[in-house]
C-alpha cells in the first residue's frame, strides 16, 4: 500500500490497476483538499468514521453541501466541482475510475499549483 502525505491529512492507495482505483483517506478536522473537478475520472465516497462535509455542483458558484457521516456515501460525475472538508477527523474509502492524474484544482488552502 502506498501512503501520499497531504497538507490536510493522508491518502492510502489499496489498489489501482486498469480498471477502478480504491483509496482510503484521512481528513483532518477543519480541513479540505482543493476545490477541484475531474475530467474523466469518476468517484464513490464511502465514509468509514468521522464527519465529512461534502460541497458539490456544476460551477463554483452553485454549490451545495451535507455533512456525510458512517456509511454514507456519494457519487460524483466528471466535470462535477466539488471539495471535501473535515467537519471532524474522518476516514472515508474513494473507489474510482483509475485516472490518479486527474485533478483540475480551482482553488486551494494550501496554495499548491492551480490549474
């Protein structure tokens, strides 16, 4: 297994082959990733323990967002903005299409490269 430090916790690379990629992450509280979307990639958010909220929709200024707790899980689409934040320390599973590249960042907390 493969383990990616980020600035807002950690991803944990299970598997990735050919046809799906299955991650588990960390997400500290009072945390988020970049706010991003996928060309081609699409994902299944499962949350293991913690809360996470999730913002979604198809332009920045249409977003919305729920606070996901266990067992509670989202697909989101290519081209579908969104950004997860850590409403507390949480831990959630991503299965996905294989694409790991696949990240257009639009803005971003820790002033890594845009986009």
């Amino acid at each position: 297994m493969k383990t990616i430090e980020k600035p807002w916790g950690k991803e944990e690379v299970i598997e990735i082959n050919d046809h799906y990629m299955l991650k588990k992450l960390t997400m500290w509280r009072d945390h988020r990733c970049s706010l991003q979307y996928h060309n081609h990639k699409q994902e299944t958010i499962y949350v293991l323990s913690g809360q996470l909220r999730i913002y979604s929709g198809s332009s920045e200024k249409k977003l919305s967002s729920k606070v996901y707790g266990p067992h509670e899980t989202i697909t989101l689409s290519p081209g579908t903005i969104h950004r997860m934040e850590g409403v507390e320390d949480c831990v959630y599973l991503e299965a996905s299409t294989p694409q790991m590249e696949d990240v257009v960042r639009i803005k971003d907390d820790y002033n890594r490269i845009l986009s």
